[in-house]
C-alpha cells in the first residue's frame, strides 16, 4: 500500500514496547496500488515472495540528536568499513560524522569546498582510504572554494587533490582533459577507474563517464552534444551512480524519472521505469541477502523535479545474480511510502538516500533551507504499528 507521512514536531515520536508510535507524524493508506508510468507503483503482488513479510519504515526522532544548524543537507553517506554515517551540507561545517544512534562525532571545518553536491568512499589496494565530494561551486553557501570539479580527501578532511579544473568560469564539455560542468556524483569499481555523473540544473552536460585513475576519459555515454535525452544511455540530468556486485551500474536519471542500468562493460542492460513523473534523485543498495536466491534491496528517493510537495521512498528487490546480468527485477516496489515536504521558501527534495549494509535504516537528505536529515528504521517483523 502506499503511505503518507507528514511529519511536524518529529521529535515527539515516541517507542512503546515493540511498537512504533508517531506522534509527530500523521499517515495515510491509500486504498490500493498507484500506477506510474509504467509498471503499477504498489506493493508486490501477494503472490510475489517478496511479500511474504513486507518490511514497515518508521521515523526515528532521535537521528540526528541536536549538536549542530542543519542547511542544504545535500548528501549522506554510511562508511561500511567505520559504521559512521557522513553527511554533507552547504553551510558550515560541510561535512559531519555521526553514530546511527544520531550522536555526533566530528566535523571537518574545512573552507574549501563551495556548493558540496556528493560524497564517497574510495578503498584503494594499499590499504588507505579516501574521500570523493563533487562540487558545483558557484555559488559558494559553504566556503570559499570553487567548483565544477571533484575534490580528494584523507579520512581526516585534508584535501588531496582535484579531478577537473576548480575556478569560478572553468566549467565546460571538454573529454581530454576532462572538465565537468554541474559534476553529481562518482563511484568506483573493482579496477579502480571512477564513474562519474556530470550533469544538474541548467548545466552543459548530461552524461555518464569511466575515468581511469590517471585522470582519463576512458568511455562516455551522453545524447548528441551533451543534450537531455530519452534513449538507452542518454541522461537528462544524471544525479547519483552506484555500481553493484554484479558491476552493473545504477544511475539515477532524475527528469528522466527513471533510474538505468548498465553492465559490466557498459552495456544498457535495463530500466526501472515506474515512478510517474516524480524526478528520481536518490539510489542505494544494500548487500546481497544472506539467504534466498542472489538478491539486495535497492531505495530510491523521488520528487517533483520542481521542488516542493510530497516526495516518494521506493523499495525494490533487484536480482544480483551475476550470470545473468539483464536480470534486474520487477519495477513493482516491495512497499513506498510518501514524505510531505515542508514549505522552507527553498525548493525541497529528497535529494539522497543511503542504506545500513542489511537495510535496518535508511538515511535520507532533504535539501531545501534548514531541514534536517531524516532516520527511518525498520520495524521488527511481528512488532505492532500503532
């Protein structure tokens, strides 16, 4: 079924016992399933196995607990070797670490970053550790520094180095070297090599691109001239990559309202094409279940590419079975639920979404003003909703 939370004075929601009340939020039951464009955007059929115990995400009103003013919380990210929880927003401090039980750890009060747009982890084959953040600057709302580049960090927030050129009018199209223009998001494979999302609001590009650890532009997928397109491979406005086991690629193609997915070797392997004409932001995966057949649970966060009204969870059971790479899984979600997205003057989504290794919570990023970040945690299977 679908679900709305309007949620105001989060806070007060409160545990009792083994059930979950939410005081602070009001929901609503739709009456059945909601088609999209596509397949039905409802809950799996009862035939479906993965509705044998559908899961139920509740809010949790002590993540994060008050340490620190939230602005443009623009990205989170858990560390799955660390279990801390990175967020990103465009004010100070830029980056911050917590605990899931929402307890701040530490921040890096770095001035170079200007408008943060991602963050990610890199684990390279020594051993040691670093951190990705693409940036959009200008506008500068978090330092002093400029974008239209990737920035490299220790695990300490110390910066490394840059991939593109960083300057107030250094954006552009450009493949040897490569320049970024509104750079989204990177992820890495197995080889090394970066995956990296180019392309946001009113930017000149539109296009995924595999850089080699040298800085070079190995293959790129884009329409003609960098342009917004429809087909396979062409993007209108690429806004997150992830890669799976599988090293599939996932990427969410916002106002393409669908998220796409690519092989191994780059290959369009298929669509997940059911969100109606809500702007697909946010992705993440989880690990592949421990038992059943090869599987993860993939989240999706959706909203009006306008900003503003009410934006979508989506849950999905994908295929992770690495010889059959076409097989992605039914794009009926498990269970979606709907935020309600409050008013700040700003325009407001559910810009990003990132997931506990086995689900138990998911972790989402409302850009827009000064709204903080939301924990939502699964309910215990047989634990009643009250």
């Amino acid at each position: 079924m679908s679900r709305t939370w309007i949620c105001g004075a989060v806070r007060d929601v409160v545990l009792l016992g083994v059930g979950l009340a939410l005081a602070g939020c009001s929901m609503s039951r739709a009456p059945g399933p909601v088609t999209g464009g596509g397949a039905a955007a409802g809950p799996a059929p009862e035939s479906s196995a993965s509705a044998v115990a559908t899961p139920v995400y509740v809010l949790d009103p002590s993540f994060p607990q008050p340490s620190i003013p939230f602005n443009q919380v623009s990205w989170m990210r858990v560390d799955r070797k660390t279990g801390l929880v990175y967020l990103l927003q465009r004010s100070q401090p830029p980056v911050s670490l917590w605990t899931p039980a929402g307890e701040l750890v530490g921040t890096w009060d770095t001035e170079v970053l200007g408008e943060p747009h991602s963050i990610s982890f890199e684990d390279l084959a020594d051993g040691s550790r670093r951190v990705w953040i693409t940036d959009m600057a200008p506008p500068r709302s978090a330092g002093v520094g400029f974008g239209h580049c990737l920035k490299v960090f220790d695990m300490d927030g110390g910066l490394l180095g840059t991939l593109g050129t960083c300057g107030p009018d250094s954006e552009g199209t450009g493949l040897d070297p490569v320049q970024f223009d509104q750079v989204t998001d990177v992820a890495f494979d197995d080889e090394g090599e970066r995956w990296v999302t180019d392309g946001d609001v009113n930017g000149l590009n539109n296009r995924l691109l595999e850089i080699d650890p040298a800085g070079t532009v190995l293959r790129h997928w884009n329409a003609p001239g960098d342009q917004p397109g429809s087909g396979p491979g062409e993007f209108d406005l690429p806004h997150a990559v992830l890669l799976d086991p599988c090293q599939r690629k996932w990427v969410a193609d916002a106002r393409n309202h669908r998220i796409q997915v690519f092989g191994a070797e780059g290959d369009f392997v298929g669509e997940l094409a059911c969100f109606g004409e809500l702007g697909v932001f946010g992705i993440a995966l989880t690990d592949v279940h421990a038992s059943g057949e090869p599987a993860a649970t993939l989240f999706a966060t959706a909203s009006p590419t306008s900003g503003g009204g009410t934006g979508t969870v989506y849950l999905f059971e994908v295929t992770m079975d690495c010889s059959e790479p076409r097989a992605i899984g039914s794009c009926t979600p498990v269970t979606r639920w709907d935020i309600e997205l409050l008013q700040t003057g700003q325009t407001a989504l559910l810009h990003a979404v990132t997931t506990e290794p086995d689900g138990s919570a998911i972790y989402i990023s409302l850009l827009g003003g000064p709204l903080p970040p939301q924990k939502w945690v699964r309910v215990p299977v047989g634990a009643s909703e009250e």
